[in-house]
C-alpha cells in the first residue's frame, strides 16, 4: 500500500479538522500547536514498522488515527442505542483519545520511533521498510504519549488517560489490572476504554486486510517484490510543495525511496 503525497496532504488536513471540531477550550490550540510543531514527522509517520502490523507506509499512522476516529464515532452510536450508559463520558473524550491513542509511536521530542530500514537483507527478504530507532528510549506506546501531551503542557482527563492506557486492550498483558478484574468496583466505570479499543481493532483489521487479503489470494512468492518502499517508485511524481519543504534527513532519505 502506498499513499499518494496528495492523499497524505488531504488525510492530514483531515487529521487537524478533527481536532478543530471535536476539542474544546485552551487545550484545543495546545494541540493543534504541538501537532503543527510535529507536522512533518507525525505526517509522514508509518502505523508500525513491520509489513506484517498495519498501515506499515508513509503517511500510514494518520490514515489509521482518522479511521480510528470514525469508527469511534460510529461505535459510539451503537453503543448508544443498545443502551450504554453514555452520560459516564463526553463526545470530546473519545475524540481527543481516538486522535492521540498511538502518539507514543512517534517517539520523543527529537528522535522519529520508526525510521527507513537500513538492513538491505531486511528489507528486500523480510519486507521491512522501518526499524526501531535505538536512540529513543523504550517506553509502552500509551505511556510515551501520555508523557508527550503532559510535557506539552496539553491536559487530559482521567477517562481519556484510562483509554489511552488500555486502547490495545487484552493484547497488552499490562492492561489486565484495569480490564481483568471480577471485581465490579475495579472495573472502569465507562465503556469509553471498550470503545476505543473496538475502534482500534476494527481499524486495525480493515487495513490487514486491504495490505494482505489480495496478497494472500495469489502466491506469496509473487507478491514479494512488492513488499518494500523501493519498488513503488512509480509514485515519485506525485510529491506536492507541501511535502517538498522536508527538514528531516530520515524523511527525505523516506521520501527519495517513494
Ligand atoms: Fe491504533
């Protein structure tokens, strides 16, 4: 799967307008601030750096983070209408968690998570476009991007800190102490956190299944030439102005290989 530069501009525009509908008071410019601070790396940002996760391209994590937000909104009906108790969250809590549930992906203040795989091996055998950037220290996807909002000065409430915390759900071992007890008074009092992480895993499903059920209907073998950013050259001529300003070397060297 490979984005369109025109795409990754239109999916990003997407991404601040939500922000622009969906959050309210001082912390609404503090957002939109710290993402314009950011915009070329979280812009750019893949989803997760293995082939075999989802949305593993350029411009994969926005296109996810506007699917998650919609999905959210939709699951919100539904839970509505089999009768949630919908007064224990705000509308603008599940947005303002659905848009920010994966930015610890990014990384910290100056180092990109995900940067271009430099294993030649890797790359072209095993389909891997990204690595872990070694120079940012290990810390969980939720807890990385509670820390970059609360470092940014941009405040969060304790529904959204809950859901952030468990948006992967059970997949995370870490997540049990919130959604594996019996006890009903250790059970969040919200259904925000289920929604949220429905949103997620459908998200998440859909783009599996767009990058790899075609793959999986024909031969595998076949299909490997074209796992890797290098062989999507074809898409070169579509960069715009607005990506063309790029500072970052780890992008530029992203986007030559586009
Ligand atoms: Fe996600």
């Amino acid at each position: 799967m490979v984005l369109e530069a025109k795409d990754i501009q239109s999916n990003w525009e997407l991404f601040l307008a939500n922000i622009d509908s969906h959050i309210t008071g001082e912390r609404k410019q503090k957002l939109l601030d710290f993402y314009k601070k950011y915009e070329e790396r979280v812009m750019l940002m893949p989803a997760a750096h293995k082939k075999e996760y989802h949305n593993a391209f350029p411009g994969g994590y926005v296109e996810h983070v506007n699917r998650v937000v919609r999905c959210a909104l939709k699951q919100m009906d539904l839970w509505a209408d089999e009768g949630a108790d919908m007064s224990t969250f705000t509308k603008e809590e599940l947005v303002f968690s659905a848009i920010n549930h994966d930015l610890g992906k990014m990384g910290d203040e100056e180092n990109e998570s995900y940067i271009p795989q430099t294993d030649k091996w890797r790359k072209e055998k095993l389909g891997e476009d990204y690595m872990f950037n070694t120079r940012v220290p290990f810390a969980s996807v939720p807890d990385r991007g509670l820390y970059m909002l609360q470092s940014h000065g941009i405040q969060y409430t304790f529904n959204e800190m809950l859901a952030i915390q468990t948006h992967d759900g059970l997949y995370d071992e870490a997540n049990k102490k919130y959604l594996f007890s019996y006890m009903p008074e250790q059970k969040p009092r919200t259904c925000l956190p289920f929604i949220l992480h429905q949103a997620d895993l459908m998200a998440a499903r859909i783009e599996f299944e767009r990058e790899w059920l075609p793959k999986l209907k024909g031969s595998l073998d076949g299909q490997k030439e074209n796992f890797t950013l290098s062989n999507n050259k074809t898409q070169s001529s579509t960069k715009t102005k607005a990506l063309g300003n790029i500072k970052s070397a780890g992008l530029k060297n992203m986007l030559d290989n586009l």
